[in-house]
C-alpha cells in the first residue's frame, strides 16, 4: 500500500457510515468550528444520515461548522443549475447535509454571467475559511475526486471541466434527465490542500479502482492516487476492499 494513507475497513456500507460519522464527529469535537469539504453521490448519504440521527438525538451539535460545497453541474448556458432542479449539486447538499445537520454556515459556488469568474470567488471564500479542516469525499469510477477528470494534477485549480463519459454514465442513474456535460470543481490545490482528508469507498464496483489508489503509483491519470501525507483515511467496505486487502488494514471492524 501507498505511503501516507490510513487504510480502515468497514463490515458494509451501514457500518461504514457509523465509523465515518465517528471519525467526523471527533473533529468537530476537537474543533467545533471545522471547515467540512462536502462530497454528494451516493457513497456518503449514509454517513451524512447517520450524522444526522446523532444531531437529532442531541449527542453532535454542527451549528458552528462552515458546509464547503465541492462540485456543481453546468447547465447549456455555461452557468449553475437552478437550486430547484433535481440534479442540481447544491440541492442534493442541502437535502442531504445542510438541512438534516442544521448546518448554516456555508460556502458554495454561486453563479454570475461567468463561470471562471465563480471559481475565482469561491476560492476566495475557501481562502478566507484559512482553508478546508477535513475533506469528506468519494471516489470516482476513473478515480476522479469532484469532478478532477483524469488527467489531474495536483496543481489543477478550480475551474469549468468538461465531464468524462465514465461521469455520464455514472451519475445518469441519480435522474430520468439528461445529465449536464460540464460542471465547476474545487480544484486538487484545494482538496490536497485540506489538513485532513477521508476517502469513502463501498462496493465491489469500484474494487479495482480502489486497488488502483492504494497500491499504484500517484499519477494525475488516476487523481484520488494524489491523497497523501500526514492525515489521509481511506475507509471502505470489505465489497470494495476484496478478502485480500481486507485482512492487511488497519482498524477497522
């Protein structure tokens, strides 16, 4: 396995969420004011539910951490989706996390006449945070991290990308509407950049991908191999991980 990643295995998904939700909740308790880089698709829901739970139950209290969104889907006219459509990023973030977590602090892309010019200000946003404390992410079936199509270096800045096919296809299950080609990403110098980061990863589908980032070499054509250095969890479930890796983690149940 790569140097530099804290490598833990979860029994399933469900389990999976209880140690992410553990391992989230002893940040915000080290630093009530956590800066939390927020990751949708489906890998994460579960985590963000059981965060919620704990939050209704009065055992985890959110309510000074920044929400940092980390991607969002461009429409035809280069510009966000409205917040109401259902495949808006955004939306999904605050069905999801925002609102369950009662979370009101927030940071994410909004939208003038120009896109670039979007980025730019959310950089600024993320800056004037002092940056990202934990970035809470997925990991993408060719091993993107937001939307950082491969190629990626760790240099790639926020910026309007062009989706992957791979991306399309993927993310088409989510709708029964055409997904958008373009989207606007926090770029790897703001993701590598995060004092710490915990990767989620569950299921047998992206097992190979997975070996990918732990045992290959870091290359911007597989940009989650990126993640490195003092404070990089990988937590998967044993579907994602295969009998063999299961056995050499670290942690884990």
């Amino acid at each position: 396995m790569r140097p530099g990643l804290i490598l833990r295995a979860a029994a399933d998904p469900q389990a999976l969420a209880v140690q992410a939700a553990d391992l989230i909740a002893e940040r915000v308790r080290v630093k009530p004011e956590l800066s939390l880089l927020v990751a949708t698709g489906s890998t994460p829901m579960l985590t963000y539910a059981e965060l919620a739970r704990r939050v209704q139950a009065g055992t985890l209290d959110l309510s000074r951490v920044t929400a940092v969104q980390l991607d969002e889907y461009l429409g035809p006219d280069s510009l966000g989706l409205d917040d109401t459509d259902q495949r808006s990023l955004w939306g999904w973030m605050q069905r999801s996390f925002v609102g369950p977590l009662r979370i009101t602090r927030t940071v994410r892309f909004q939208f003038g006449e120009d896109a670039q010019q979007t980025c730019t200000h959310y950089d600024a946003q993320v800056s004037a945070l002092g940056g990202i404390d934990l970035a809470v992410l997925g990991l993408g079936p060719n091993g993107h991290l937001g939307f950082n199509e491969p190629p990626s270096g760790p240099d790639a800045p926020t910026r309007v990308v062009p989706l992957s096919p791979e991306s399309q296809v993927s993310n088409r299950v989510y709708w029964d509407r055409e997904v958008p080609r373009q989207a606007v990403t926090a770029g790897m110098t703001v993701i590598l950049a995060a004092r710490a980061s915990l990767l989620l990863v569950t299921g047998e589908h992206k097992r190979s991908v997975l070996r990918r980032v732990l045992n290959g070499p870091a290359t911007p054509e597989l940009p989650a191999s990126l993640l490195g250095g003092p404070d990089v969890t990988v937590l998967a479930d044993r579907a994602a991980l295969g009998s063999a890796l299961a056995g050499s983690t670290a942690g884990g149940s």
